[in-house]
C-alpha cells in the first residue's frame, strides 16, 4: 500500500462539514447531529459471544451446577480421620489464594446470593450478613452411596445427590476454555459447584464439582470428625500450616468444629522446560502437622492416582483433577447481570463497523482531534478491544508488535509481540478498551489503557537509563454489586489524572492517568482530556454468530476522541486505523478485526497472527475513507415486513400477526428484545414514512 499525503484542509473538508459542526459528545452513541461518516462495515460473525437481547435474568445459572460432571476428587482413610463407622459429619471449606490469606466467595455453604469474594482471616460466619444461613454441610455416612470410585477428577453416576450445590457466582474466575488443566488460551477460574461424599469399608471419597486454577488457587476442606473441638480456625502444624495459619480466627457456626484439613493446589515443579505447575495436597490434624502427602503428574484421568513425594508419615491421598468444566456458576453477580439491551451489559463482543470524523476546535484549518465510534459490544468479562494508530508514515511505528514496549494492562501488550501487521501499517500509538466485574467487589468497572508504540522501543534517559515512557491507564466503577449505579459513575475515560510517576525515580516502570506521550513530553503538567474513551454496550443488532447481515446499521459502541498530537500525527501521512478484539489476557485474538478477514475462524494467540499473509488490508485508512465520503449502509425497510421491497397493505397484516404471535423477528420493531406498545408505534411510524 502506498502512503499518501494530503493537505489539512483537504482532510477538514472531507469531514462532513466539520468546520460549523458541533464536536461529537463522547458517551458511545452517534448523535443524529454529530457529522460522523461512515468508512468501513465488519463482514464476519462474531465468534467471541453475540450480543443478544435478553439473554440473562437473576440468579440462573445456565448450565445449573448439578450438571457439572468434572472437578477435584479425593480418597482418604477413614482411619486417618479418626472415623470407624458410620458416625455423622460436618465438612466446610472454599477456594483460597495460593498463600491461603484471601479467601474466595466460593464457599461449602449457603452464602447469600451475589456475594462478593470475602478476603482475609477473621471471617465470621455466626455474624451477619452470613448468620442467617450455614456455611457447612452435615453428613450422615450411614446414607451416602457406598461403593469405591475412579480417582479421576470425573463423578461417578454412583455418587448420587450432592451433599451441596452452589448458589453464587465465582469472584475467582469462570473457566471457559475446557481444558483438564485450565490454562487455555482465555484463562481460568476456580468454582465449587457441588460437593458429593461417599465411602467404601476403609475410604471417605470425596468429589467437589468444579474447577481449580492451576495458578496455585487452594481447595481448602474443613473436616469435623471427632465430637468437641473449636469452630474457629487456629493455626496448625507441618509444612501446610501455612494453610490454616492464612485464615486465623475465622469462625465457623458451632455446630462445625473441624479437626482435620485437606488441601489442593497447584506448584512449579522447577521444570528445565518452563514452569509447569503439578497438583499437590496436603492433609492432617488442625491440633498437629498438616503435611504434604505429595504430588500427582498433572491434570486429567491419565495423571491422577495416589500422591507421591510427600512428608515423612504423611497420609495416603489419592487426588484426581479435571478442570474442563464450563458449566455451573456464572463468573458475574447473578442479579448484577441484567436483561439486555443494556447501556452496560453485553453477553458478547463484536466489533460492527467504523464511524470517523476530524474537527478542527481552534477553527484554523488544521484537525486537532479525531473522533471515531465503533460500533458494536465490549463483553463484561474483560475481553479487550485492542486500538491502533498509524500516525506517522509506514517508517515509523511497530510494523511487528515489539516486545519490550512499556508495562501496561499487566504487561498485556507486550503479550502482543510479534503480531505482524500489513506492509503499510505501522502503528504509532495503541490503547484498549475493556469492560468487567471486579472479582473483589463485585463492581462492574471500565477501563482504557494506552501506550505509545516507538520503532525503536520506549524512550529512556542516555545518562541515567531511567525509562521516561509511560503506561497509561484510566477507570472506574459503574455500577454496584447488585446493578445500582454508583456515585460518579466512569461514564467518560477522559485521562484527567492524577497520577503520573516522577521519571527520576529509577522505578522500571512508570505509570499515569494522563495520555502517554504527552505525559512524557510535557512532565510534570500534562494536559488532560487528550484521548477520551466511553462504551455503550445496548446494542443487540449488528453482527450475530452466523451472519454479519445489519452491521453498518449499528450506532452504539466504543466512541475515541484522540488529539492528534497525543496520536503523533506528522501533519500530512495517513491516518490508519487497526484493531481486534482480544481475550482477557491479551492471548487469543478474535476474528473481529478492523478490516475484515476471509473467514470467519478467530486468530488465536496474537505472538502467531501474521496480517500480511493473511487476505486484504486489516486496517482501514481514515483518511481515504474521508476524502472519498465514506461508504453507503443499504438500511432495510422497516416497514417493509414481508420484504418484497415495498410498504403496503400486506405488511401491516404481517406485522400484526407477527405481534400477536410473539414473533421477536418480524414485531420487535425497535429491537429491544421485547414486544410492547412501542413496537406498534414504531411500526406506524415507520409504515407513513414508507420505503424508498
């Protein structure tokens, strides 16, 4: 491809009468009066979820956790826990953070509904909000199944009714992927969504539903066995004292006394070739040692068996895990979630087209600022919708993603290294959008990160080597644990600050909340309002997961403000706009790309995306678009609904049977996912109108 150049004021003039237009109000709509020209419609499905009406309502599940077939299985004498028959007993626990101090809410018990992740030591279950429920269950061993099961992280159909079945989303991450192990390429997650015990002449099996992150995450199991006892938590120990020794003084109701700990997770076997992390337990009395029994090979059926390498005298336990499970809980608050459409909530993310204009505020011929919306949906469930700007001439920039640019979003871009562009494309500044659920709080919050893309890489001081690029971010919260908007909402990204590092510090990193290169330039008083970002998730039309039919038609998504300054425009090379929507974790790209693709498969991790073998540009050239006056959006005929291309008549009859029907295809006249008056309004509105 090749660069052109162009005068300012013909880029000015090829922006839709730009110069007597009001700028464009960033809240993630295109405003009827806002002069945005249309340059480019997605002609792919989305395959990362579709963004559907009224796809969820408060406290379903889905898949409900009774279903889930795969988990964490383990088998122990009776006699190591102190049992000779059939005596009764208590068993609490939860998934905790691998150093055993930050508790999830994923816990054996009844927990209220949506709440959140409950942290630290000292939780007490006898007190309110928890006193009203039990968070343990009661076991008769006299009437659980009695037979001797596979220790293979799979429930047998011999395990009969659960002992305990989850009532509330995980804050610890809703594995997706189904893998044994739970490390593909969109991450992991831990949930308990069932308990079942059983035995056999000498063993307690036990088989929780559910999954267990290979990150380290805790299983951690509560056993009460002998009569007497405490119900709060004191420290153990052994080389797993550590794991009771993290939750001290949590208190549970009185009628649970637990003597005896079992614990799963996950540590690096120091492998020569990378880190591979193996399952552990450890298992022993809460008045003696809790030692590690030892280890199994990994994860799945072929790898589980009796633990090995453990303590001296420790317990016989034989572990199996499976973590493919992508059923059960939900990784969001259950009453959080609302019926879509939803200026916050999507079920999916897709990118539908792009909408782009230039304004010159200062009214001196020369744009300062661009503006773009992208239509479509951002996921609340991190997916990120990955931005960049090619500013500065096909010389400059990163035409392959470096991978020692400057620690942003976790060091998520530099996951991005070694994505190939298109020749011609060389991206001078990039920044992300995302919007999800804090795992702690419960709150649903949007965040943009941004960071300058130099061709040599970040800019650091010659004489002191302190790196003087930044890694900008800015956010909030919008809405509550339970869907109650909060104070001050983050409706606009703006970079307003206040944070910026003081690039003589020597710290390897510096971080900000204003625009990165003006951050950088102009230290230490940047500018504010330099690159604006707002979402608005409504939209429920555009691309679906078998079509890409309707997607010009979408006015809602992501809207950018970006001065082009901040940006690095060179005053005269094109103006090149690239983008996908990308996994939580910066590691499997979608096929919602910027540009198109030639079939509809996601592109996987991005360090193998190579653009330029792949067909077409996946980028799209604003100002081409600009001068050329953008593209047509061939609108169906609303009124038209039995499209034979007309109003008459027979629409009017099959609107109505439609409505009578229920029909949400042919009477959801507004798409809102719903049949009501409105639609009747919409449609007589749209029938005087006519077809054109």
């Amino acid at each position: 491809m090749q660069i052109r150049t162009v005068s300012a004021a013909g880029l000015l003039a090829a922006s839709a009468g730009l110069a007597s237009a009001q700028p464009a109000t960033v809240d993630g709509i295109k405003g009827g009066t806002e002069p945005y020209v249309l340059l480019w419609e997605q002609n792919q499905p989305t395959a990362f979820g579709d963004a559907v009406a009224g796809q969820f309502t408060g406290g379903d599940f889905g898949d409900p956790p009774g279903d889930v077939m795969t988990g964490v299985e383990i088998s122990i004498e009776l006699a190591e826990l102190g049992l000779v028959g059939n005596e009764p007993i208590t068993i609490g626990g939860w998934v905790n953070s691998g150093d055993r101090s930050f508790k999830s809410n994923q816990i054996i018990g009844d927990l209220p509904i949506d709440t959140n992740n409950l942290g630290g030591a000292g939780t007490d279950f006898t007190a309110a909000p928890f006193d009203t429920t039990t968070q343990h269950v009661a076991v008769d061993l006299s009437s659980v199944a009695s037979f001797t099961p596979t220790i293979d992280g799979t429930r047998d159909a011999s395990y009969g009714a659960a002992a305990f079945l989850q009532g509330n989303y995980t804050g610890f991450g809703n594995e997706t992927d189904g893998t044994v192990d739970g490390s593909g390429p969109n991450g992991g997650g831990s949930e308990i969504d069932a308990l079942y015990i059983a035995k056999d002449a000498t063993h307690l099996h036990i088989f929780v539903a559910g999954n267990l992150e290979s990150n380290g995450n805790g299983l951690d199991i509560y056993i009460n066995t002998v009569a007497g006892g405490s119900n709060v938590i004191a420290g153990a120990g052994g080389s797993g004292g550590f794991i009771s020794g993290g939750q001290v003084g949590t208190t549970f109701e009185a009628a649970h006394t637990p003597d005896y700990l079992i614990s799963v997770d996950s540590i690096d076997d120091d492998s020569d070739t990378g880190t591979v992390n193996i399952p552990r337990v450890h298992a022993g009395p809460l008045s003696g040692d809790v030692d590690l029994a030892g280890t199994i090979a990994g994860w799945g059926a072929a790898n589980a068996g009796t633990a090995t390498g453990g303590d001296a005298g420790a317990a016989s336990v034989a572990l199996g895990i499976d973590n493919s499970n992508i059923a059960g809980v939900i990784g969001s608050p259950s009453l959080a979630s609302p019926t879509s459409p939803d200026d916050n909530w999507a079920y999916g993310s897709e990118i539908d087209n792009v909408w782009a204009y230039l304004d010159d505020s200062n009214s001196d011929t020369v744009p300062d600022s661009l503006y773009l919306l992208v239509g479509g949906n951002t996921q609340v469930n991190g997916n990120k919708v990955n931005f960049f700007l090619d500013v500065d001439g096909s010389t400059e920039g990163q035409n392959v993603l470096r991978l020692d640019n400057v620690d942003i979003s976790f060091n998520g871009l530099n996951r991005m290294g070694d994505l190939i562009w298109d020749a011609g494309f060389a991206p001078d500044y990039w920044f992300n959008v995302n919007t999800n659920v804090d795992g702690g709080s419960g709150n649903l919050q949007n965040f943009t990160d941004a960071s300058v893309l130099r061709t040599d890489g970040p800019l650091f001081d010659l004489f002191s080597g302190n790196i003087l690029d930044y890694g900008a971010y800015f956010g909030g919260e919008l809405e509550d644990g339970v869907g109650t908007p909060v104070a001050m909402p983050a409706e606009l990204l703006d970079f307003s600050g206040p944070q910026l590092d003081d690039p003589s510090s020597g710290a390897t990193s510096l971080f900000t909340q204003f625009a990165p290169r003006h951050a950088q330039l102009d230290y230490p008083t940047p500018a504010a309002g330099l690159l604006q970002t707002a979402i608005d998730n409504s939209n429920v039309a555009g691309v679906s997961d078998v079509s890409a039919d309707g997607a010009c038609e979408v006015m809602t998504g992501i809207e950018i403000c970006i001065d082009l300054d901040e940006a690095g425009w060179d005053g005269s090379s094109d103006i090149l706009l690239g983008g996908f929507v990308n996994s939580g974790g910066f590691d499997f790209v979608s096929n919602q790309v910027i540009g198109g693709l030639p079939d509809p498969a996601n592109l996987g991790d991005p360090a193998f995306v190579d653009f330029s073998s792949i067909a077409g540009d996946q980028f799209v050239n604003i100002t081409a678009g600009l001068l050329a006056g953008g593209i047509s959006c061939d609108v169906a005929c609303v009124a038209d609904c039995d499209g034979n291309g007309t109003a008459n008549i027979d629409d009017i009859d099959c609107f109505v049977t439609g409505f009578l029907a229920g029909d949400l295809g042919v009477a959801d006249c507004d798409g809102n996912g719903t049949i009501n008056i409105d639609d009747i309004d919409c449609f007589v509105t749209a029938f005087l109108a006519g077809c054109p």
